[in-house]
C-alpha cells in the first residue's frame, strides 16, 4: 500500500502580496504553485481561497513525491490513481504538532477516505491549475484532470435544450459525485445548553451575534469599532466573497453582551475606533482569529456533550429568517449574501428534527384513531358524555 510521507508544507508569509507559499521536501517554494497564487490573487479571490487551493495542491505534491513523478510529467494515470487514493487511504489522523505557520496537508495511508466535497475540490483545483500552466506552455500539454466528455468527444451539454435547466452533471472526468446535504442547524435545547457554558461576555456576544445575524465565522471577525451601531441594532462586516462592507441587523441580546465586553476591557486594549471589536482574552492582546473562535466553540461543544459546529450558527440564523412568513426571502438573501436565491432557497427545506417529530406524531394519532374506531358504540339511549365521565376515554 502506497504510504505518502509529510513532506513539504504550506507556510503562511505573514506578506499581503504572497500571503501562501508552497514548500517542497527540499526546502525550497515550489515556483508553478507560487504562479498560481499569483494568477488567483489577482483574479480577486481571497486569502482564505488560497490557503484552501494550496491545501489540495500540497496533497498532490506530496503524492507525487511519494510515486517519484515530477509535477510536470504527471499524466491521467497519476491523477487517477491520486483520486482512487484520496477515496480509499488519503486522510492523515488528526494532529497538532505542526510547527506554527505550517499547515498540515494528506498524511500516510491508512488514515480513511476524504469526504467526497473534499475530493471534489481538490479535481477542481488541480484542473484549473494545469490548464493555467497549459495555456503558459508551462506545464503539460495534456491536462491530467480532464473534463468529462461523451464518448463521441463533444463538448458539455452539446445537445442541451435551452428551455430545459441544466441537468447536475459532474464537470471532471474524477470528480465524485457530491451528495447533497441539508444545512445542519442547532436546536433550541441544545442552543440553551450551549449559550449557558461559554465562559466570558466576549463568547456570549460572539455566538448572539453568529446566530441572528447570520454572519459567517471570518465576516464576524472582520467588524471594526466603528462599524457597530447599537442604536440602529447593524454590525458592519467584510463580505467573504466580494469584500464589500455590509451592514447586518442582529438581536438585541447580541450587543447588550458586546457591550458587556467592552465594559470590561475598557483601559486594555488599543484605542481607536478602527481598531477590531475581537480581541483575544489573554496578554499579549491579539485580534481575534478564526481557530481562536473554533477552538473555544470545539470546547464548549465537549462540555455541554453536543457535535455542534461555529457554521451550524449561521445555519440556525437562515433556519429561524425563512421559517418567519412575515420576512421574504429575497431579505433572508440579502443578510446571509447569497448570490443565488435558489441557494436561500435551502433553508426552506424542513430540518431533520421537525421531520421526525411531526412524523412521530402522526403514527401516534393514527393509533389514537384506529383505538377510536375499535370501541363499541353505546346503545341507543346512553349519553356520550356520561360514559366519558364514566369510563375516562374520549367516547366515539
């Protein structure tokens, strides 16, 4: 079995031009991926993007490594059998010793299967960068991931009805099929017992925040002293997409906790209305950063024994928007910035809890009525009600 060493590594730079670099086992970046940065980050796409492109691609530099083929010699046979990899052994065991600024990527084998959304973001990646390599005259002429085309090698969807909506199609010839899922949210009990274990006015105002106003974990972080207005009950926050400023309503509850907070940091931290509104809870003072938020979120989760996760929040949030009749969707679009009100339209799927219980009920009420329809009518002359009183069922 094929086992593929850590080596190399995913270093961030600390530098806003190149904030992601890609090191090889040897030590040095690997220049193609650095090119690749180079080309999304100017295209638009965010720091976090690369970070998560260049998690696929250190997995595949290491696989490489591991079969002894260079990055521009790979061919369909490689990228075959990398995606039957990550399908069978791909994912390493959990660890935290990584040194800090490096991020960890793949692992030996036998550590189980990649979620299918993973592999499927990984053939993505990996197809995008070898067709900019290949329209360089970089990289290989032929692209080791190729689409996905009929066997009479037209192009998708040659044959497509423009009246008809497009059919789910898988793009990449390896990419997996991506089951769709409903959005997790949290239910109200185990909100309760959540909300009631976090340890500090900052936490409680953070997740007050998460779950009414839909932000996603980093756009929370993103909020500036400035950018909070009590009076109107907005936050303004820094879209992950577009990195546009917004402004989002959130709950009353949400910012008598911040003010709570900054209450009791007050004479601690930096002055200065464009300073971050999160800071972390321990000196030196630090903005607050995303695994800060998780890591305290993973915590609380052990103490009060649930599996909730940060992004269930904003879940819980699009779940109680679309539920209320007096709030059109296009307002529940706007908050959670969709592009596509056919992805709002997720949240109007019924959740998996109220399924069940309404499900239950209904046999209940079937087994009330089939024990309804089996008692005996009373006789001719006798008063339901007296045998009601009587007997202490509801009588036919």
């Amino acid at each position: 079995m094929l086992v593929v060493p850590l080596s190399g590594a995913l270093v961030a730079t600390g530098n806003r031009y190149e904030p992601f670099r890609l090191i090889e086992a040897d030590g040095t970046a690997a220049e193609p991926v650095t090119a690749f940065f180079r080309d999304l980050l100017a295209a638009g796409r965010s720091e976090a993007t690369v970070r998560s492109y260049g998690m696929d691609l250190l997995r595949w530099f290491r696989f490489l490594a591991a079969v002894g083929v260079a990055w521009d010699q790979a061919t369909r046979i490689e990228a075959r059998d990398f995606c039957r990899w990550m399908q069978v052994s791909g994912k390493p065991p959990r660890s935290r010793s990584a040194a800090p600024g490096r991020l960890a990527a793949a692992g030996s084998a036998g550590g189980g299967a990649y979620a299918p959304s993973v592999r499927a973001h990984a053939e993505t990646v990996l197809r995008a960068f070898y067709a900019l390599h290949a329209d360089a005259g970089t990289g290989p002429p032929v692209n080791p991931f190729p689409l996905d085309r009929s066997r009479r090698g037209g192009r998708a969807h040659a044959h497509h009805n423009p009246m008809e909506p497009y059919r789910q199609e898988r793009s990449g010839l390896y990419r997996p099929r991506v089951p769709s899922r409903i959005p997790r949210s949290v239910p109200d009990e185990e909100f309760n017992e959540i909300f009631a274990r976090l340890p500090s006015h900052r936490d409680r105002a953070l997740v007050a925040f998460y779950v009414s106003s839909g932000a996603r974990a980093s756009e929370l972080l993103s909020a500036r002293r400035n950018g909070v207005d009590p009076g109107r009950q907005v936050i303004t926050v820094v879209r992950k997409g577009t990195r546009e400023l917004q402004q989002l309503p959130a709950s009353a509850d949400a910012f008598v906790w911040l003010r709570l907070y900054q209450v009791g940091t007050e004479g601690l931290l930096p002055a200065g209305s464009r300073q971050p509104l999160w800071w972390t809870l321990r000196r030196p003072f630090r903005p607050l950063a995303y695994h800060a938020v998780h890591r305290m979120f993973e915590r609380v989760n052990e103490q009060a024994g649930t599996d909730a996760t940060l992004h269930s929040l904003r879940h819980t949030a699009a779940y109680r928007m679309a539920e209320d009749p007096s709030l059109p969707l296009t307002d529940v679009q706007f908050v959670l910035g969709h592009a596509q009100l056919t992805t709002t339209q997720i949240y109007l799927t019924p959740r998996k809890e109220d399924v069940i219980r309404r499900v239950l009920a209904h046999h209940a009420e079937q087994v009330r009525q089939a024990e309804r329809r089996a008692r005996p009518a009373p006789a001719p002359g006798y008063r339901p009600e007296t045998l009601t009183i009587l007997f202490g069922h509801q009588a036919p």
